[in-house]
C-alpha cells in the first residue's frame, strides 16, 4: 500500500454536515478493500454475489459491502451488468449505496460508457463517477451532485496486474496527483483461480467524506470494469477490453 501524504481540499464543494455513519472516514487516509472468496464460484464459475471487506490501514474492519443482484443477470451479462451494492457499518446499517447501469464494453461508443451514482444516506446522492472516453487510457471523472468535475481517475495504458499492483492516480484539477487507487496483487494462485481483488485506497487526510465515499465507489466501478472475470487471462487489459 503506497505510505504517500497528500493534501488537498475540493475547490468550489460546499461539504455540508457528514453523512450518517462516514464519521470515521474523516480519520483516515487510507482504506482497504477485501473481496471475499466465494468457493462456489471459486470451483466451478458460478457467478455469485460480490461481497467485500472495507478496513482501515490497520487492517481492522470498518464496513462490509454485497452486490445486490439476481442469478441472471450475473451470469448472463458478466461484470458489464447493472447492480446495487449496500455498504453497512458494524451495527449492519446501510450507510453507503451504489449503483450502476448496465453498459457495454465497447470503447468505439460514446455512449456505452461505464457510471455509477453514489448515495450517502441511501436515497441521497452526493456524487457520480463517470468514465470518459479515451481511446487507449482508462479514464473517469469524479462528479459532485451538480455534475461539475471535482476529481480524475487516470490509469495505466494496460491494467493487467502480472505480479504486480495496478496504480490508477487520483488528480486534481491542476491535475497534480493527490490519491490513488491501487489494485494489489494477491499472489498468482488466488489470482489465477478467482476474481477475489484486493485493492488500495489513498487520499488527503481533509478530503470531504463525500469525495472519499465517491472515491470508493470508483474502486467498485474499477474493479467491475478490469478486474472481475477470473485470472489475468480474463482482464481487460485496456480499455479495448
């Protein structure tokens, strides 16, 4: 996990109070994100529900998230599939929801490009993550509610993780880096056989919650758009697929 500081404060965002239950967020720079190994789908690729562990640098539990999706859709649309992912804290409260539309991979359409809208309180949106179009770069954009960019997400030419981590950088709009969003590699047996990531999340310690739960929404989405089918064969390199 990268030990990098960064300062920052979103220009022109007007915070306002905390989401209930991203109180801790505000202390931390730093999140992990655990994908639980599913045996199923481990043994013989039955899509299942994603689950994941959100943790602190420490590695202490701090929330856990669940896809929310039906067996067909899993498995007939793949990780280009809509869904809604749930974020709870430890008393098993929702305090994050994610979604995203179904699209497409094709980078040659404009309009097939990957989102997905962030909710804190659930039924609240506090942000988007955008993909925008680039022929061969990964790139997205992290929107306030107004649609106004606030942050860019800029990721490798390929995003294969071969015995290593895949680096996505968080920019500003002097589009200096000030986070990161790094896939972790997990060895090559679990990620030969799985689609279980382990990722990393940094960012300015003063960044609003807001942005940070929006920011670990864009793990989500990253995770979905490069690194969900099983083993390196079946990564997206780039952003051909």
């Amino acid at each position: 996990m990268d030990n990098t500081r960064y300062t920052f404060t979103v220009p022109n965002y007007n915070p306002g109070a905390v989401p209930p239950g991203l109180e801790y967020l505000a202390q931390v720079d730093q999140i992990l994100v655990h994908q639980k190994i599913e045996l199923l789908e481990a043994i013989i690729g039955f899509e299942t529900n994603n689950q994941y562990e959100i943790k602190n640098s420490m590695g202490q539990k701090i929330y856990s998230a669940k896809e929310q999706n039906d067996c067909c859709t899993r498995n007939c649309c793949g990780p280009q599939r809509s869904f809604d992912l749930k974020i709870k804290d430890h008393n098993d409260q929702e305090v994050i929801h994610l979604i995203k539309p179904f699209r497409c991979t094709s980078c040659m359409c404009p309009c097939c490009l990957q989102e997905m809208e962030v909710q804190a309180p659930p039924g609240t949106t506090i942000g988007y993550v955008i993909q925008n179009w680039h022929p061969f770069l990964p790139k997205l954009s992290i929107l306030g509610t107004a649609n106004e960019t606030l942050l860019t997400i800029e990721g490798p030419l390929c995003a294969i993780s071969c015995c290593g981590d895949v680096n996505f950088d968080v920019k500003g709009k002097d589009g200096h880096v000030i986070g990161r969003i790094s896939k972790q590699w997990s060895g090559l047996i679990k990620e030969g056989l799985t689609d279980a990531d382990n990722f990393g999340i940094s960012f300015p310690m003063d960044l609003d919650v807001k942005m940070k739960a929006v920011l670990l929404g864009a793990c989500f989405l990253i995770d979905f758009m490069f690194f969900e089918n099983v083993g390196d064969s079946g990564q997206r390199c780039s952003v051909f697929g």
